[in-house]
C-alpha cells in the first residue's frame, strides 16, 4: 500500500506530507502563505503519534473486504410507484452514478424512474425541479444540489406530501427539518476530511508540503477544505504551501494555470495535493505533463469525494492522481430506493451513513467504482425482492 512508503532523507520524490501547524499560521494558509526558503521535507516526522493514528486509520480505510454494515431489516416492498431523480448535471459522475444505482435498483423493487436532467444551471435545476413537482410521483431525489436553491418546488412537494430524499443535497446525512427531506444519503463530511487528511500525513512520513484545492463558493466544499487543513494541522511538520480557490465551473479554465504557478512557485517542496472533488486533477494533468512532472508523482494527489471512474483510471494507470476517497454511489442509489420505501410504509428514515474508503492502485484490483459487497442482498432481502 501506498502509505507503507516511509520519507527518506534527502529524497524530496518520496511520500512526504505538509501543512500548517499552528491555528495563527493556519488562519494564514491562503495562496503561497508557508513560502518559506528554510521549510524541508525531509527529515524525521516531528509527528510519531499522529502519523501513527494515521496511519491506523489509513489501514482501515483501504480494506476491501468490508462486511455490510447497514440495515438488515425494514418494510417489505411497496408495489408499483414512480419516482423522479432530479439531477443537478449528468455530466457530473457522481450525480450519473447515484442514478444509475436508483434505477438498478427500481428494477428490482418493481418501480418506475424517471430522470430529469437540471442542466447544472440554477435555472435549468429549478424548471426540473418544477417539472418534476407538476408529474406528482411517488417521490422525488434531489440530485446533488441545494435543495434551497429551488426553494418554492420544494414548498410545493412539501405541501402535496411528496417525499424528498436528497444526495449529497445538504452537509449532513439522515433526515432534514430545514429545508424538509425525508433524509439525505451521504458520507459524513468530516470523516471523509479527515480520512484524506490522514493519508497525506502517513503517506509522507509526516512532514511535506501541501496544496488543498477548493471550491469557497460552495459552503460544503469550504467546510470539507477547512476540515482538511484542521486534520493536517495536527501534525506539526505539516505545512500548507498554498489553498487555492477555484470555482468548479472555472475548474477546466483555471486549473492548468494555477498548477504551473504552483510548480514554479514551490518545486520540489510541494509533495502532496488534496481537492475537494477529483475533477480537478483531470484538469490538471495536461499542465504537469506539460512540466515534465512525473505521472506518479510527487506531488502525490488525493480526491476528497466522488470516486468517478475517471479518477480510478488515473489512479490504476498512476497519472496524476494517487488516491481518492469514494463514494459507493451504485450503494448509494440502492438506499435511496430502500428509503424511499420506508417513507411510502410510514417507517422512519434508517440513518445509514456508509463508511469512508480510500481506493489507490494498489486496492482497487483494476476496478473503475468503488462498490462494496452486500448490499443488493441486504436490501433484496429486506424488500422480499
């Protein structure tokens, strides 16, 4: 596995791990705050007992063979029900993957899905909102967006007493009051932040320099970030090279600029790279390969969330992206069924939340999706399916 590497004096190539180590200079860590000519990556880590929790953690979190931990019992199917998947955008993976797994699982359950594409707009995420409400299914997803974003169809469904279960919709999973949802199938924020945090700190021996790429326009994505540079703060070798904001829909724009500033800036100091969402490292790829930086790296990049199939394709081939922390999503979308299931027979929402996973090349056995074992015979038994 990739954090059995330990950091090797005079090897800046080696995993090595970075960020700020006290909350002064933490408050400080916007772009090129720890440009100090005297911080090294190198040495032994002035972190032994948090690099060795991290490590723990690591471990656990790169099991493959991980029994079903969710629910094992719950209402029996409900027959001949239709149900609408809003999505924020198809070409999101994560959002396409999450339908996938409804409608996989619909076909089991005996239920219709029907699929309404928002467009990644806010105006085209509320006329398929809109559209959505207008059919008065059995139930509708919110498909990866903020359901206050559309906040009058969710009055609307709200009042005619459709059900709504989000994906990924607010920061927290289980049931919501405000705004209203059944429940929200998600992985906790914080234990995804940290997980990532961790593998960077036993990834790089505990000490090295990092980069955390964020979206700040999106409170979630700014949480997850700040929880990210909270865990790396822990160890105190951890420095924060730069946090660079970039909007997602700037993503494919800024991206390659922003890495070849970076490559400049810091060199060999920079070793390692945590994004709130893979697809940043597809957009930076062309500009290390334009810098001639090796495709496995350093830096040594990880993906905090999603887990698309094109981030296990840059992970299996070693090309810009050493680790990510994915979501199960065709589990994912198999909950949603199954809660939805429970709203249609009165039972309360099961508040599964289902554990953080790292996927790297040495784990993932070729795979393009993390998907773990156990749950379609779970949920096929608890349905009578």
């Amino acid at each position: 596995m990739q954090g059995n590497r330990t950091a090797v004096p005079g090897a800046f190539k080696v995993r090595l791990c970075a960020l700020l180590v006290t909350a002064t200079a933490l408050a400080g860590c916007e772009r090129g705050s720890s440009d100090d000519p005297e911080s090294s990556p190198t040495g032994a880590s002035g972190c032994p007992a948090v690099h060795a929790e991290a490590r723990a953690a690591v471990i656990r979190a790169e099991d493959t063979d991980v029994p079903w931990d969710g629910p094992t019992s719950g209402p029996a199917a409900v027959s001949r029900r239709t149900i609408v998947y809003v999505a924020q955008t198809m070409t999101n993976p994560g959002v396409a993957g999450a339908a996938k797994g409804v409608r996989e699982a619909a076909r089991v359950i005996g239920w219709n899905v029907r699929v309404i594409d928002g467009g990644g707009t806010p105006a085209g995420i509320q006329a398929a909102m809109s559209e959505a409400v207008a059919l008065r299914p059995a139930g509708i997803v919110i498909g990866g967006f903020d359901p206050n974003a559309t906040s009058r169809q969710v009055a609307r469904a709200n009042a005619a007493d459709i059900p709504l279960i989000g994906w990924h919709a607010v920061a927290a999973p289980g049931p919501s009051e405000q705004p209203r949802l059944f429940t929200n199938v998600t992985t906790r924020v914080e234990d995804v932040a940290a997980i990532s945090a961790q593998w960077i700190i036993s990834d790089s021996g505990g000490r090295g320099g990092v980069v955390v790429i964020t979206d700040a326009s999106i409170p979630f994505a700014k949480h997850k970030s700040d929880l990210i540079r909270k865990e790396l703060a822990t160890c105190r070798d951890v420095r924060l090279l730069s946090y660079e904001n970039i909007p997602i829909p700037d993503a494919s724009t800024r991206t390659p600029r922003e890495i070849s500033s970076l490559l400049s800036r810091f060199q060999d100091r920079w070793t390692h790279s945590v994004a709130i969402n893979d697809l940043y490292f597809a957009d930076a790829a062309p500009a290390f390969r334009a810098a001639g930086t090796p495709g496995s790296g350093p830096p040594f990049n990880i993906g905090a969330g999603d887990g698309d199939p094109s981030a296990f394709q840059r992970i299996n081939s070693r090309q810009y992206q050493a680790a990510t922390v994915p979501e199960p999503l065709s589990q994912q979308g198999w909950q949603i069924v199954d809660e939805f299931n429970r709203a249609f027979s009165g039972s309360p929402a099961s508040g599964y939340a289902a554990p953080v996973h790292i996927t790297t090349a040495d784990n993932s056995d070729g795979a393009t999706t993390w998907d773990p074992a156990g749950y379609r015979e779970a949920y096929r038994e608890i349905w009578g399916r």
